[in-house]
C-alpha cells in the first residue's frame, strides 16, 4: 500500500486536481492514505482535503509523518501535479518488484520552454518522487521538507507520465 504526502499553501485547486487523480489508486487499492501538510493556507484547503479524507497537519514534523502514515510507500508530489494513464498498475508492479525509489517521466504534452530548460533545475518533486518508508525514516530529521528528504537519492525512472503541478496553474 502506497500513502501521498504532499506539501501546499494556497493551493486549494490544484490540491482538487491531484486529488481527483488519485482516486482511481484508492479504488484500485494501491492508496492508503492520503496526508495534506500545509504552511498557512487561507483558502478552502482545508476543507478540499477533508472532503476528500485527507488528513492536514498545519503543524507538523516530518519525522513524526512518515512514522504516522499507513503505507509502505510513500508517494511525495506537488499539489496540481496529476499521473497519467497507465500509472496505477505500473506503480503496483514497481512496489511489488522492487526496493529502489521511482519518479515519473516528464509529460511529453507539458514541456517547459527551451529557455526554461536550460536555465532552470527540476524542483525535487516535479515528477513525483516514490521511496519505501523505511528509507524515508532514516533520512528523515526534524524541521525538513519533503524536497528536502528525497535530495541526493537515486531513482528508476517509470514509464508512466506526471503532467507537472506549473501546467495546473497555467
């Protein structure tokens, strides 16, 4: 079983988008649990999470999150950030066969400009970023972000696409 963990402020729609995605894995039984950690939103956040069944910590550590969550996988992604077709079996069989963390290709339908590409690094999380949570756990220290936990790690590419959170916003 797979638990999402995202991070917002403000993000009320984009948290609907992902969250309208990620139904389908929960039918399917590959998702949990789903955790919203917040950083002072104003808007309806809240209660987009609430009615979805998402739990929102607006105090949290990230230690004490990962120790908290139901699944053994953990998927760490940006609110507006949506998987596309095929994800929910290819994800199955990624957890089933192997140890190693995971992210999603780039979308080929929401490339960055040419410009951007070249002068700009991928946030950490643009893709999605999957580990087990016993790795989680040991690189996880209070005080950090989830950007923060899944720096320096190596990953397996998956061949299932995430449009990226920015495409959201448009």
């Amino acid at each position: 079983m797979l638990t999402v963990i995202m991070e917002c402020r403000d993000q009320e729609t984009e948290l609907a988008q992902t969250l309208s995605v990620l139904v389908a894995g929960a039918v399917e039984g590959l998702i949990s649990d789903v955790v919203v950690l917040d950083h002072g939103s104003r808007d309806a956040s809240a209660r987009v999470a609430d009615a979805a069944g998402c739990r929102f910590h607006t105090a949290w550590d990230i230690k004490d999150i990962v120790q908290s969550v139901r699944g053994e996988w953990l998927l760490l992604m940006e609110p507006g950030a949506r998987p596309q077709v095929g994800w929910i079996n290819e994800l199955q069989e990624h957890l089933a066969m192997n140890r190693k963390p995971a992210k999603f290709s780039p979308s080929r339908n929401h490339l960055p400009s040419f410009f951007k590409r070249l002068t700009h690094r991928v946030p950490p999380l643009e893709h999605g970023f999957v580990m087990p949570k016993a790795q989680a756990l040991s690189v996880a220290r209070s005080g950090m972000s989830l950007e923060q936990l899944v720096q320096k790690q190596k990953t397996f590419m998956l061949i299932s696409e995430m449009v990226p959170a920015w495409a959201a916003r448009g």
